[in-house]
C-alpha cells in the first residue's frame, strides 16, 4: 500500500514517475478526510497550501535540484506548537486560537526547503503540558490502536497520525517526553535530539533549558532523514549548538559490535507493568542477538527526576507565559475595567487547568522566600542527575529500558490526578535534564498496545541511537505495523 | 508542604491569573500534592553540588548589540494584524495614567 511506504521508498516512486507529489497529497489528505473525525489528531489542515506546495515540487521533482533534495514533494505534517506563517499556531490552547504566525519557526523554514509538503497543524497538550493530549483545548487525541485509550503526549497529534499513517512522518517536541512517550503508547519511531541541536526559534516556548524539536515516523531510517533536514546551528536561538551537523544516515548499516548497552536497575524496577517489560526483554534480545552487549548498571538519582523536573520546568513556564497578556496577541477578555483586571481575566479564561496549575506552580517557586529551597534545590539534583549519567557513559555506550511504564491508558483515568499522571514519564524525564538525546523504539505489543523501547546515548550520539533502531528493524517488524481499520482504506 | 486557600488566591494574583473562587479548594489540594511530590528533593544533600544551569555546561553565547531586521510599518501592521485591539499602529489596553 501506498501509505505503508517509508520515506526513501516514496522518493524512489515519485521519481520514478509512479505517481507525483499532488498525488500524494491528495492520497494522504483522503486518509485524513476518512480517519481523523475519530482520531483528532489534526487541530489545523491547510489542503489548498499543501497542493500548491506539491506542485512546485513536482516541477522542481523534473529537475536536476531534486537529486540533492531527498524529502522534496513528500507530504509530513508539523506540531501545532510551530509557528507557521500565515496559519493558526494554537500551541493547543484557547490563549492562541485566533493567533496567526506572522513568521515561520526554523525548522518549519528547513523543512519546506527541503521540498516538503505540509499538511497541517497537529494537535497537541495545550502549550505541550500533559501525558495523554487530553489538556488540548480542540479536545482529545485517540489512540488509532484503541479509540477509548490516550495517544500519550504531548506530542499525541502526531503521533497519531503517524500510527495510522495520514501522513508518513511528523514534528514533535520534547521537554520531559513528549516525543517518546507518544511514540511509545502508538508504535512508532520518535527520536528527541541532544539539547541545542534542533532550532528553537519559532516554537512556542514551554520550559527553555529542556524544550527540544525532532523527527516521529515509522522507521529509525526516516527519523534519521528528517532530523537531517531540522537540525542545525541557527543564529536565533542563543542556545544553538555551533557544530557540523553529522550524517544521520552514515552509520544505520554498521552492525551492532561491541555496542554496550547499559541497563539501570531503576528502570526495571517497582511500577512497570509486566507485559512492558517481557517486550522491552524480547527487544534487547534481539539487539544482543546483532552484536550488542548488555551491562548492568545503576542511575541511583532516578527517582528525584520529576520532582527536580517539576520545579524547572514549571518554573521556566511561568516565565514563558506571562507574554500570553491579552495585549499584543491571544485572548482577551470582554469589557476589562483597567490593566490588571484584562490580565487576569484573559489569562485565567485562555488558559486551562492544567496550564494554570503549572504556571501557579512555577510563580511559587520563584517567589521570595522560597527560591532556594526549591528552584536552587532542583538545580542542583539537576546536575546530580547529569552525573549519574556521565558516570554511565564511562562504561557504556548507550543505556536503555522501557520508554513508559505502562501501554496506553484510558482517557480519564489520570485526568484528575496531575501527580499520577506526572509519574508516568518517570524513565524520559531525565534525558530532558540532562540534555541527552533519547530516541523510542516499537518493541511490539501487550495486550494489543503497543511497547515502547528507549534508548538514551551521550550527547551528539543520535547517529547510534539511530543505528541501534535500525538494526533492530531489521530483525524485527513492530514499526511496520498498523491497526487493521487503518489498512481498509488504499 | 500544604497549601490554603488564601495561598493559592495571592499565587494567582501574583501570576495574573483569574481563579474562579469555587475552583480554589481544588487547586489548593492539587497543588499541594505536587509540592510533596517535589519535597522529595530533600532527601538527598547538595551543598557542595553546584546548580546546573544549562544541559551541556556552555557559555551564552553574545552578539552585537545592532538592529538586524527593521520589519517597517508594513511588518508591524502584519505584527498587530492579529492584536486585540490597536489603533494608528498602536495597541490599546484601559487607562493606565488618569
């Protein structure tokens, strides 16, 4: 089927004259028609653009300018937290409803020179604050594997529709794992990048010291191709990596020898469902049988992650939103009667709960007299937190366990309790603090949901994560598969 | 840590946020339960640890302090297109200054 091809297979076709960009387009935008009233998992779709875009691409495909392109013509969507000229950048949030970007973001820029064809905005947690999509203001995601359970988030939206393939791949952000969660809970491949090395300029802002853009497809191979395209120094974002961005693709093929892969016995340990952990096993067994060696090895400040993670992050949100004022862009309030009054009200009527938790959250602890005892704190089992790590990559090369505790669970069942609903990125947060790349891997099914593996590697490493999920999808065909319903239409 | 009702008013005053009064018993009791998640902090001792500041320990970097891209009028009237309220290239807000 058509939709089952991975990036470089669509490449191949469209140059081969089997069928052009605008039909692809057009193929992948009935696949959304059909399937997503169910899913969700677009809050904006710009059709009219996206057919003017293939069409360029078809010209410029008939050209010797498309040997040096490998995306051109090839459609994708973005995360609704993008800022994308002339069209509705929500961020998920009533706040931003009518907000129409005067600019793009940098990697929306890179992405349509690479020839790419966008078809819309995908939905997401309002400003990318929440586990299961279900704190979007356009309401919630499903899970294409099982309607009645959360895609995760707050990445969802795409995740989504990478899973039932509406479109072949899709941006994500992550700040505590919201590219790997949802990657996890729906089957498919979703790599967070080391800090600095994606482009921030452009994307909504949640918390500046963890926020991170990258790639969620299928395969490891089309992650790889995507981040080709997104990373990069970029002048607009004062943390930018300065450094030659590498070729993701180089090393897919190189077998998996030597490799250690380090297991910490806190991401095996109390809390992890039984059917998540017989399939991360049956994972890493199959990496052991390309090569790869596996070490035990012990991150013992494991369990301060997301308390430390909810003091930053929500301390950096508080800082980031106050620009939502009603003022220059946003919501505003009816009839506000002087300045303070317009604030509070368009903030407390654009934001929902679980935005004003964090925020009030944030403002607690930067205020006086509690600014040590918990920002200050958390900075520093922060950098606890980056030594353990440092202390791992002494002896191995990667370290992996299970991206989530659990597969996907119902809507509902941890909308009430944010603090259960905290814990379930217990085994990604840490990477966001320490600035690690990490990438989620299809690791098959319990129960008929899918299991995620995570990888996390030493910074810069996103070539071997990439390597490493690749050998593992030669051996195995989790991230090729798709739920049944999703096959009826071709 | 618990928080009280009156806690959570001054933390939405300070934050600019509108709290419906009927919604402020909630907040306080989950914000509390995220505050005990976070009290967990303190068991383990930092005092020689220094804060972590940024993920891979780098300097900021600096430019100079120059315009770079002057958008005109014709950017700001694209800038203020979706404001609230503005006029003659100005945003409007209530009275601020009798």
């Amino acid at each position: 089927m058509i939709f089952q091809r991975n990036l470089g297979e669509h490449a191949a076709a469209l140059r081969a004259g089997e069928y052009s960009s605008v039909e692809l387009t057009q193929h992948y935008l009935e696949r959304i028609s059909r399937y997503d009233r169910r899913l969700n998992s677009f809050i904006t779709l710009c059709a009219d653009q996206a057919l003017a875009q293939a069409a360029a691409a078809d010209t410029l495909l008939a050209t010797d300018a498309a040997q040096t392109m490998p995306l051109l013509g090839i459609p994708f969507a973005h995360k609704d937290l993008f800022c994308t000229q002339g069209l509705r950048t929500s961020s998920g949030s009533k706040m931003l409803d009518t907000f129409i970007s005067p600019y793009d973001a940098t990697v929306v820029e890179k992405l349509a020179q690479a020839g790419m064809v966008m078809l819309g905005k995908t939905n997401m947690d309002e400003f990318a604050m929440g586990s299961s999509n279900e704190t979007s203001f356009y309401g919630p995601v499903r899970n294409p594997w099982q309607t009645e359970r959360v895609p995760g988030g707050s990445s969802g939206g795409s995740a989504a529709a990478v899973a039932a393939r509406l479109v072949p791949a899709a941006t994500g952000t992550d700040t505590g794992g919201s590219i790997r969660q949802p990657a996890a809970l729906c089957g498919i491949t979703g790599l967070k990048p080391t800090y600095g090395s994606v482009s921030r300029y452009g994307m909504i802002a949640f918390a500046s010291s963890l926020d991170q853009a990258g790639p969620m497809a299928p395969a490891a191979a089309d992650c790889a191709q995507l981040l080709q395209a997104m990373a990069g120094f970029d002048a607009r974002d004062s943390t930018s990596l300065q450094r030659e961005v590498p070729d993701y693709s180089a090393t897919l093929h190189t077998p998996l020898n030597g490799v250690r892969i380090g297991l910490p016995k806190e991401y095996f340990g109390e809390g992890l469902e039984s059917g998540v952990a017989l399939q991360v096993e049956a994972a890493l067994k199959l990496l052991v049988a390309a090569g790869a060696t596996l070490v035990d090895i012990s991150l013992p400040n494991t369990a301060l992650a997301v308390p430390a993670y909810y003091v930053v992050a929500p301390a950096e949100c508080s800082s980031n939103l106050s620009r939502m004022d009603g003022v220059r862009f946003g919501h505003r309030c009816k009839n506000p009667v002087d300045l303070e009054d317009l604030y509070k009200r368009s903030r407390g009527e654009g934001f929902g709960a679980e935005v004003k938790r964090r925020i009030m959250i944030g403002t607690y602890v930067l205020s006086a007299g509690y600014y040590d005892a918990y920002y200050l704190k958390a900075q520093r089992v922060r950098q606890l937190i980056c030594d353990d790590f440092r202390h791992a990559f002494t002896m191995v090369d990667v370290i992996a366990g299970p991206t989530s505790p659990t597969t996907a669970f119902k809507l509902g069942d941890k909308a009430d309790d944010p603090v259960t609903m905290y814990l379930s990125d217990i085994y990604t947060i840490a990477a966001n603090l320490a600035g690690l790349p990490g990438i989620s891997l299809p690791a098959g099914f319990s129960d008929g949901l899918p299991v995620g593996l995570q990888l996390v590697g030493n910074y810069f490493s996103e070539g071997q994560l990439l390597q490493l999920g690749h050998q593992l999808q030669q051996q195995s065909d989790w991230h090729l598969q798709l739920p049944e319903e999703y096959l009826a239409w071709q | 840590m618990s928080l009280q009702s009156r806690d959570v008013e001054y933390i939405a005053h300070l934050a600019r946020l509108a709290i419906d009064a009927s919604e402020v018993p909630q907040y306080a009791q989950s914000l509390s339960s995220i505050l005990d998640l976070v009290d967990s902090l303190n068991s383990v001792n930092t005092e020689t640890i220094a804060p972590m500041s940024h993920p891979l320990a780098m300097a900021q970097r600096l430019r100079p302090d120059l315009v770079d891209a002057n958008p005109g009028e014709t950017g700001r009237d694209q800038f203020q297109a979706h404001a609230p309220q503005v006029s003659d290239g100005l945003y409007l807000v209530p009275r601020v200054v009798e």
